[in-house]
C-alpha cells in the first residue's frame, strides 16, 4: 500500500474500514470534513453519527453472514 493509497475493508459482522484520503459528501452534495485518516463507516445501518460507525452493531448482533433459505 502506498502513502497516497485509499483502501475500504469489509469487516465481519462490522463497519467498513476506510483508510486513506477521501472526499465525504452527504446527500446534498455538501462536503462531510472528516480530518481522520482512518475512519469506519456504518454498514448495519443503526448508528447514530451517520454515517460513521458507532459500535452499536456490536449491540444489535448485526451479521454480515448471509443466511441460507431454509437455515
Ligand atoms: S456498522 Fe457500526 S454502528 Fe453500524
């Protein structure tokens, strides 16, 4: 990974991890300023600092497991 490399990783049952520079925008189109080089961003949808993570994925038993018909 280079300096200027922005990568985002999935994590299980988790946020996405986002390391890099990154321009952050919210719906309307106006710059989010996130000054953190690493920062994760909430997949599960119940965080209250949208759209960063808070932890309470940990909380609710959020899984990114998907589970199989008839499981
Ligand atoms: S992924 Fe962490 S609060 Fe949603």
């Amino acid at each position: 990974m280079t300096a200027d490399e922005t990568t985002i990783t999935a994590y299980p049952d988790g946020p996405l991890i986002v390391r890099g520079a990154v321009m952050y925008r919210n719906e309307a189109g106006e710059e989010i300023r996130q000054p953190r080089r690493t920062v994760a961003l909430c997949r599960c949808g119940v965080s209250a600092i949208k759209p960063w993570c808070d932890g309470t994925h940990k909380l609710i038993g959020f899984s990114t497991t998907p589970e199989l018909p008839g499981e």
